[in-house]
C-alpha cells in the first residue's frame, strides 16, 4: 500500500486479492472478470479486479499459490497487457501496476515445476526482500502504535500504547506469522 500510495498513481485504486485463499475456478473470474452466461450463475456482466484496479496497483498476495492455468493467463496479460473476460471474445487492455508478494521460494517452486518460470521472471523486475519481523525487533514499537492508532480510530477508543512490559515480552516474542499475528495482537 505504501508503494502505491506514494507513487502517482495514488489516485486510481488499490486492489488486494489473496492468491492462495480461492479456488482456481474463482481466482480467474475474480481476476479477470466475466461475461453473462459465461457459466453457471454469471447473470450479468462482471468486471474482474484487473480493470477494477485500471490506473491504480493491483497486489497479487501469495503468488505463489496460483494455479498453473492462472499463471498461464496471468503471464500473457503482463506480455499483451490485454485480457479477456470469461466467455467473452473482445480483448480488453488495462494500465496497471503489479505487485506480488509471496512467502514461497518461487525460484524452488520453478525448479519443482509448480511455478512456470516465465512468470517468475515477469514478476521479478525489483525484489524487495522483507525479513521476518523476529529480525527486525526496533520496528515492534513503530508497528504497534501504528495498529493501535488505527484500532482507536475504527473502534472509537483511546489506547495509548503498550506497557513497558507489553513491549518487552512483544520484543522477546518470535512472532511466526509475522507483522500480521501482531496486527492480530493489538
């Protein structure tokens, strides 16, 4: 979010979809969209989050998790930058920026022939490689106060922050699920 918001295209929208929490049927059609009657249930036209995103970021969470067929899509949309709804015969072109993130050994998942390598290199133009939060102590008290901030405002509270304690035992804690498990946390 902080790459997208600070960039110019901070006035088009911000799209999240979590790669590995969907099925392989529903991945491609929330991606790219769908026409009317293109299955079962498609009463009307959809748009898929690629054009939902068109001007703005689109983050594809846990990459690692597509199907092949998914990245087989996935990799001509990023080489045509044009794709096509499900069931639907027109091509449609998007502006948008990828961003990927993945907590998998893509290079390994390549070599196993569970990630095609193509789209490995597609994706891979600038790697920001992030350490787990176990390895990065100083920035608790920074992520804490930042999720404490937004929990008052969602909830109408006024938590000041974590005792000195809280923060000791925060800062001694190996955190496995990382800044998200202290999202939870706070």
């Amino acid at each position: 979010q902080a790459i997208h918001h600070t960039s110019p295209r901070k006035g088009g929208r911000f799209v999240a979809i979590n790669c590995g929490a969907l099925a392989e049927s529903l991945l491609e059609s929330e991606l790219f969209g769908y026409r009317k009657g293109a299955f079962t249930g498609a009463k009307e036209d959809r748009p898929g989050l690629l054009e939902t995103a068109d001007g703005g970021t689109i983050l594809l969470d846990e990459v690692g998790n597509l199907p092949m067929d998914v990245q087989k899509t996935l990799l001509r949309f990023l080489q045509e930058r044009e794709f096509l709804r499900l069931g639907d015969t027109t091509p449609r072109r998007v502006d948008v920026r990828i961003l990927s993130a993945t907590n998998t050994d893509l290079k390994a998942a390549t070599r196993a022939g569970c990630f095609r390598e193509d789209l490995y290199y597609r994706l891979n133009a600038v790697t920001l490689q992030l350490p787990p939060l176990r390895e990065r102590v100083a920035d608790i008290p920074l992520l804490a106060a930042h999720f404490i901030r937004r929990q008052n405002a969602k909830f109408g509270t006024a938590v000041k922050g974590f005792s000195p304690d809280a923060l000791a035992a925060a800062a001694s804690y190996a955190w496995p699920g990382n800044i998200r498990e202290l999202r939870n946390a706070v």
